[in-house]
C-alpha cells in the first residue's frame, strides 16, 4: 500500500469532503481508503502499489475539486 496526499481547492462543506471519498473509494479502482479534511484543503489516499497517483487527482478534479499531489510515500 501507498500513502498519497493532494492538496484540494474549491471545498466549503463537509459535503464536498464527503463526495470526494465515496468518488475515490467507489469509482478509482485500487483505492482502498481516502479521506479529506475540507478545513486543512487535502485528501489522504491510502491506495495499492502502483496505482499512478496522477489518476488519482484527475478523479478529485474531475469531481469539481482541483487536486494535485502534494506527497507520497
């Protein structure tokens, strides 16, 4: 398992929080945990090995929240 964590802009609720996650967990084959903190503005994404973390932020993105990466371990 990989640790990623994107910098997100363009959330006000916890809604939006909440849709990121279950856009994550249910629509990007290989992520296994996501969760975002809407008040810090980041998405941690605990994924497989080898999952391109760059389809990960392109999924947030395209979810209405402009992601890019911010680390990964």
């Amino acid at each position: 398992m990989t640790t990623y964590t994107f910098t997100v802009t363009g959330m006000h609720c916890a809604s939006c929080g909440i849709l990121i996650d279950e856009t994550l967990e249910d629509e990007v084959t290989g992520v296994q945990r996501a969760e975002t903190s809407v008040r810090q503005g980041r998405t941690v994404v605990t994924a497989d090995d080898g999952l391109d973390p760059a389809v990960i932020a392109a999924a947030i993105t395209a979810a209405g929240y402009p992601a890019v990466i911010a680390t990964g371990r």
